[in-house]
C-alpha cells in the first residue's frame, strides 16, 4: 500500500496533471454519451479543420479573413452539390446492382470452392469445402433476413442524413467565420494554473489539424488514382470499389487488406483466372504500394511516428468505442495519448529517499 500512495502522490500531487486528468475524462464523458446527437457538430469541426489551412493561407496573402472564409466555404458547398448530384447517384446505382448481382457472385464463388478438393487433393479435403460452403449458406440466410428491417429502417436514416446536409455547412461556416470569438469564450472556463493542459493541446491540435488535412488528400488521391486504373482495365463497379479502396486508407493495414476481397471477387468473376484479373490484383498492390511508401510519408511527414502496434492497437479500441469516428481519429487520439505521456512530469527519485 505504501508503494502504491507513494506513486500516486508523486504522479498526481501537481495541480497541473489533476486539471490534465479533468479535461481528459471530462472530454471523453461528452463524447461517449453526447457523439451520437452531436454528430453534425463534431463533423463541422473536422471540415473546419480541414478548410482553416486554406484559409490561413489566403490570409497571408493579404485577403480579409471574411472574404477568405466566404471564397472557402463557397467552394466547400459546390463540391459538396458536385459529389451529392453526380457521385452518391452513381454510387447508389452500382450498389443496388452488386446486390443485385450477389447471389450469382456467391454461387460463382461456391462452384470454384467444390473444385478446389480434385485440383489439390492432397491439400484440401470435401468436408472442409463442404463446412466453408455450409458457413456461407447460413450467414446469407441470415443476410435475407435481415434486409427487411433495414429497408424500413432506412426511411429514418434518410430523413437523419438530409438533416444532417442541411445543419452540417451551416456548423462550418460559423465556425471558421467566428474562430476567434469561439476560443477566445472556450478560453475563459480554461483555469489558470493549466499550462500542462495547453502544452499537450497545442501539440495535439497541430497533429490532428495536419492529420485531417493529409487524410483528406490521401482519400481523395487514391480513390481518384484507383478509378482511372479501374476504368481503364474496364473492371465493373469501377467507381464503388474506387470509392472503397479510397476510404480504406482510414484504417492503417486492416483497411487495404479488407478492400482486396471486393475487389478479387469482382474481378474474378468478370475475368476469371485470366491476365486482366492479374492486372487489376497487380495494379491495386501498386497503389497500395505507392500509398503506403510514398504517399503517406509525404503528407505525414510533421505527424508523430507511432509504432504499426500502437497504430493497429488504436485503431481496434477506439473503432470498438466510436465507430467509424473513432478509426477516422484512431492516430490522433494515439498522438494524444503519445503527447500526454511525454509532456508528463517526469522527476527524478532517489530510492534512498522514499519509505
């Protein structure tokens, strides 16, 4: 007991590491039991952060913060009408006829399993087909009967989304037009004696301000690369898996591994075992390749370097708490945690002083 209060009043007796503390758990209360209603807000303040950069840039060429803003924003709403009439029709499509083209993918798939035992008998045994093919058959079952209730479901998601269009550019466009007003009021509820609390926010609002940035452009450049390298090996359902493949970057490892079985399948029962499915295995793993080596990299260049095991462990624990919110931010939450740790008071003890 003497050894656990002697640890607890050398790591906690500073007024700065209990208001460190406070904030944190207070932080993530809010999140836990307030994420869900206040999801508009807290992507208004992703966007934000995505559009101050440009902002500030225009800044510094002389242009008024309110005509930066307005430019801004403006050119956030055109994109937004631009991805709303021409890319969510189009994705919407493709899905309806993948689901649609489901069952005959499966039984594709299933056909080329039942061979698999007379191709390599000495590596695979029928009943070990059979339990794959049973394991399939049930959770398809499953899937059918589920698709009901996620069809009237789908009403009041609807009705959340439009909401949610309609609050979310309002959200942004006050928030970068009145940034100073809002932290100069966030500010006077901070207490005095908080330099701890502002020294880990400056580093970590730095490291998520380039995170979603950086983030941003990766999605944006590898889901554009992978639908010109799509179409242009005429590979079906071009822009849905695109699409996938762009936004699998958001999970570090797990994300382009999960992607490749979509897209394998697809090209295997368009191509077969032919040369254009090689092609289009081949050019995904370039582009895997080049995101990882080259790409991330370069736009994470001013982001803390975290271990592939803390940046997987992240990913697992915060998607289980959050969602997909919680994978979007898993590296800066893991900068945050890495921030905290080496902002920590450290002193050092002579052993012959403590009992």
């Amino acid at each position: 007991m003497n050894v656990i209060s002697s640890w607890f009043k050398r790591n906690f007796s500073d007024p700065q590491i209990v208001i460190l503390i406070s904030a944190l758990i207070l932080g993530f209360v809010f999140i836990i039991y307030f994420g869900k209603p206040l999801a508009p807000f807290l992507t208004s303040i992703v966007v934000a952060y995505l559009l101050e950069s440009v902002i500030t840039r225009l800044e510094k060429l002389k242009i008024p913060r309110i005509l930066a803003v307005g430019l801004v924003f403006l050119s956030f709403v055109v994109l937004m009408m631009i991805l709303i009439v021409w890319l969510v029709p189009k994705l919407t499509t493709q899905i309806t006829q993948l689901a649609q083209a489901m069952p005959a993918y499966i039984s594709t798939g299933l056909d080329f399993l039942r061979t698999l035992p007379d191709k390599y008998p000495s590596m695979i045994e029928p009943s070990q087909v059979q339990s794959v093919i049973a394991g399939v058959t049930n959770e398809m079952t499953k899937w059918g009967q589920n698709i009901l209730g996620k069809t009237v479901s789908s009403v009041f998601s609807a009705f959340s989304i439009a909401v949610f269009l309609v609050v979310m550019p309002i959200l942004v466009f006050f928030l970068l037009k009145d940034k100073a007003v809002i932290v100069a009021w966030l500010r006077q509820f901070s207490p005095k004696d908080s330099k701890l609390t502002l020294s880990v926010w400056h580093q970590v609002d730095a490291q998520i301000g380039n995170y979603v940035r950086g983030k941003a452009f990766e999605i944006l450049l590898v889901g554009l690369t992978s639908y010109i390298v799509f179409v242009f090996l005429d590979l079906d359902y071009a822009i849905l898996l695109a699409t996938l493949t762009g936004f699998s970057v958001l999970v570090p490892f797990i994300g382009a591994v999960a992607v490749t079985i979509p897209i394998a399948l697809v090209a295997f029962v368009q191509f077969g075992w032919t040369a254009p499915f090689a092609y289009v295995m081949i050019s995904y793993g370039v582009i895997q390749m080049l995101d990882g080596n080259v790409l991330v990299p370069w736009l994470f260049s001013e982001v803390n370097n975290l271990h592939p095991v803390a940046i997987i462990v992240a990913v697992l624990f915060f998607g289980g708490v959050w969602g997909f919110w919680g994978v979007f931010f898993a590296i800066p939450l893991a900068t945050l945690v890495n921030a905290i740790i080496e902002s920590w008071p450290k002193k050092i003890i002579n052993p012959n002083q403590e009992g």
